[in-house]
C-alpha cells in the first residue's frame, strides 16, 4: 500500500506497457482506499480493470459500506473482503453489494489445506452462492491435477479462477500451461506483476517469461517449456535457509 500518488504513477505505466488489469491492496485506511481507487479509475479511464484486495481486513458491515461506496468505479472484483473462514460473512456481503465477491483459497492456520479440503471448501461456497471469483494456484490446489479439478468445478459453477503471482520461472511456466488448458481462467491472471521483475531474483531458468501488450506467451519444448540454467541451480544448490 503506497500513497495515492503513487499508486497512480505505478497504474499508469503499467497500463502505457500494456496492463489491462491492475490490483490495489486496501485495507489500512478507508478514506484512503477509496482515494486511491478514485483517482486511479481517473487517471486509466474505464477500459482498465481494476480489482481491490483488502486481505481479510474489514468486518462485514464494513465491507458491505466499503464495497458499495466503491462501486461507482466499476471495480472488477474485491478479493478477500473477510477473514478467510468466514463463509457466512462472504455470503451476507455478496447478497447486500453490486460488485463481484473474491476469495483467495488454499491456505489455513496451518499452512497449506489438503487438497480434498480445498475442493470441499469450494462445493460449500459454491452451495452457499458466497463467491464468484476464486483466486488461487497449483501450489494450493495440489499440484497440476488438483488445480484441473479445482477449474472443472468452477467452470461448471460459473466461478472464475484466477492465479496468484508466481515467484520463479520454473512456476511461472507451470502457471501459464495451466491457465491455458483450463476454461475456467477466462479472466487476467496474476502471473506477472508490471512494476516488478518477471520471475525471481537470478532466477533459475535461461531466459525470462515476459509479456508484450498484456499478454504472456505460453513456453515451448519439452515439459514446461522452459530451460534451466545450470550455473544459477550450482550457485543456490549450497544456499541453506
């Protein structure tokens, strides 16, 4: 969460690279929050998307007063309005608001759900009319074939799926490839972040998955599509953290 000029200079050369769809974390302050979305949603004009995640920090009768007051400027989605184990909550807040409800699955207080947790949970929200975008990933999801399964059920829900930002190139290829077999993830995905540097730092992979105009282009070859570099896989093969 930055200042509200700077959010703006951020949203405005993401979209001059191409960005069609930006994030704004919300959360610490109202007034702030909605500032921010207002002068953003001013300075892209109404063809940008634009989605809010306040990470779990509001109360229902503040989400329900936040996202009604935002609504005038047509965000996407908001993500995460309540704490993540508040289903009735998400389900009150979707009933009493305009704008479609996300909520980012595959965690709990104990780190990673199993992955027959996560689809149980998402039957129950989907049963509930609670969501009507979930974010999440492979990695949360239980790996490639979980996440197919977690996208069949949204996609006959008419849930939208949408990726977390990936950390490495290796993930990020993973991400792509399933983002492109699944109808589900009709909507931008979080898999690159336009003011941040594409994959991880000396990442372990030859070259860096980039976009052009908004797009990412799926890698191709053998696997996942992309190569690993040798010598950056020696140098952290004796990192202990």
């Amino acid at each position: 969460i930055k200042s509200v000029e700077q959010t703006v200079q951020d949203a405005v050369e993401a979209v001059e690279a191409g960005i069609k769809t930006l994030k704004l974390k919300a959360g610490l302050n109202h007034q702030r929050d909605l500032e921010a979305l207002r002068a953003v949603r001013e300075a892209v004009g109404d063809e940008v998307e634009i989605r809010i995640d306040p990470n779990g920090a509001w109360s229902v009768p503040t989400a329900i007063t936040m996202i009604n007051r935002m609504e005038r400027y047509a965000p996407q989605y908001i993500e995460g309005p309540l704490p993540n184990w508040d289903w009735d909550g998400m389900r009150r807040v979707k009933q009493r608001t305009g704008v479609p409800i996300c909520i980012c699955t595959g965690l709990n207080g104990r780190g990673l759900m199993d992955p027959g947790e996560v689809l149980l949970r998402l039957t129950d929200l989907i049963r509930q009319d609670a969501i009507d975008v979930i974010s999440t990933d492979p990695m949360r999801a239980g790996g490639l074939l979980g996440f197919k399964k977690l996208c069949a059920i949204c996609e006959g829900a008419g849930i939208a799926v949408v990726m977390h930002w990936c950390r490495t190139g290796i993930s990020q290829a993973a991400w792509l490839h399933c983002c492109a077999a699944n109808n589900a993830t009709f909507l931008a995905q979080d898999v690159l972040c336009s003011n941040l540097p594409p994959g991880g730092v000396e990442d372990v992979i030859t070259f860096p998955l980039t976009h052009q105009n908004g797009y990412m282009t799926l890698p191709k070859g053998p696997g996942l599509g992309v190569k690993l570099d040798a010598d950056q896989l020696a140098k952290w093969s004796f990192v202990q953290f």
